[in-house]
C-alpha cells in the first residue's frame, strides 16, 4: 500500500462503518414485515415500497419535494444578494457580514426555532403589537402555517447558500462587470450571462448543501407547522417513535436516500457536461 492509502484508510473506514452498514441495515428492514405488537418479523415483502407511493404517502411526498425546492430557490436568490454585497463590502465590514452569517450556528437549532415560535405566539412581540393596533386575526393561524414553516426552513439553511457563494464572489473579477456596462449590457444580463456562469460550481454546491437536509428535516415543521404540515421527514420519524412501524419507516427512509442520491448524481452530470 502507498502512503495515499494509508491516509485515506480512516476516512475508508469511517464511511463503511457509519455509512454504508446503517444504509444497508436500514435497506435489510425495510423488506421485513412489521409484527404485531410493533416488533420485526423477518418475512421478506416489497410490500412496503408499495405503500410509499400510495395515496397520502405519496402526496407528502410530493409536497416535501416543493417545500425543499422553493427553500432552495430563496435561498438561491437571497444568497446571491447577500453574498454580492458581503464581497464588495469595505475590507473592515466583511468580517462583520460573515459574523452575522456564522452567529445562528453558535445557537443550537430548536433555540432558534422556539424563539421564532414565541415571537408569532400568543403572547409573543408580533401579535402585542397587533392588538395594541386593533388588528384583528386569528392566533392560532399565526403560531403555526406553512409560511412559517419556510420561514423557518430560509432562515436556518441560507447560510448553506451564503458561504459558498460568498467564497466564489471573493475571488470573481469584477472588472468583468465594468466590461459589460461599457458594452452596453443591462443589469439583468450582467446578472445572467456574467455573473452567473462565474458561479456556476458555488451555485450547484449551495444548492445541493440546501436541498438535501430540507428534503428530510422534520423539527422545523414540527414545531413551526404543527398538525397542518406532515412532510417525509415528520412521516418517517412518527413510523419509527409512534407507530413502531420499522419496516414502513426504513422503505421510507431508502426512498428519501434514493432520491437525494438521484438529485446529487443529476447535479455532477450537469457540472461535467456545462
């Protein structure tokens, strides 16, 4: 073995132990079949991929994928903004802008989110001011609605967006632009046929960095959604803590892997042949 291979050895072993063995242990359930008090019976069925494109499990499916992709595409147009501005900010306001970028990761994520949660509440700033206003509304439908769900979903994966972005934009030749207006180029075509395929690599990484926890997260809508927001996230954690369902879970679950697998490898592909 060459020194290479004994560096990259750990990482090897890393990988196939907390990563293929729990995919392949989560793949060997998920053709089991549930017992009846909630336990494991190991008889073989595809049965539980069959549901997972069934009736309402699929329609959760399907509204998982629209929530991910519209987070995704905010946090694309907002971390194209914010990332711009951070890299053609003086030399003594970047740090300040990466700071305030960094400064939610130093709280842990259900902080956050209660403080959203409280802040809609009941007794929370925003409905306080409401009232004193005399405006009328319904308080339960503030504390807990999609909007806030996304809210929440910007909110905690823009940095994902930002950093990448921010990283491309520092080392993008701005003259470039100053080119572009010589020639007459508008704003938007600055944007789109400069800027843009500059950014092509951080795009597609932002995206990807977005995109996949959205897909799966679960305490987001949990919190912020309550009853009225099931995503695949919700419905794989209710199959394993409240219906003991294993099986159906782990169908699940490799269901979500797959289709995130297919995304990444749809994004490589579109970065080799661009």
């Amino acid at each position: 073995m060459k020194l290479r291979d004994y560096i990259l050895l750990p990482t090897f072993l890393w990988f196939l132990v907390f990563i293929f063995a729990p995919f392949l242990i989560v793949m060997v359930v998920s053709l089991a079949t549930r017992g009846t008090y909630g336990g494991i019976e190991w008889s073989w069925t595809l049965q539980n991929y069959g549901r997972t494109f069934s009736g309402a499990y699929a329609g959760v499916l399907w509204e998982s994928l629209k929530l991910a992709t519209l987070t995704t595409g905010l946090c694309l147009i907002l971390g194209v903004l914010i990332s711009w501005e951070m890299a053609t900010a003086s030399g003594s306001m970047r740090p300040i802008y990466v700071m305030a970028i960094v400064l939610p990761f130093l709280t842990n994520l259900v902080i956050r989110i209660y403080a959203i949660r409280v802040f809609v509440g009941a007794e929370g700033p925003l409905q306080g001011a409401l009232q004193m206003m005399g405006v009328s509304f319904d308080s339960f439908a503030w504390t807990q609605n999609k909007f806030l769900v996304l809210y929440g979903m910007v909110t905690t994966y823009l940095p994902f967006m930002v950093l990448p972005l921010y990283g491309a934009f520092e080392k993008f030749d701005f003259n470039l632009v100053e080119a572009a207006q010589d020639l007459g180029a508008g704003s938007w075509r600055i944007l789109f046929s400069v800027i843009l395929p500059n950014l092509k690599k951080a795009l597609w990484a932002g995206s990807l960095l977005v995109f996949i926890p959205s897909l799966g997260e679960f305490l987001i809508p949990d919190l912020l959604g309550g009853a009225k927001t099931m995503l695949y996230g919700n419905l794989i954690t209710e199959q394993f803590l409240k219906s003991r369902d294993w099986p159906f879970g782990s169908a699940l679950s490799v269901v979500m892997m797959v289709i995130l697998l297919l995304v990444v490898f749809a994004v490589q592909k579109r970065k080799r042949t661009s």
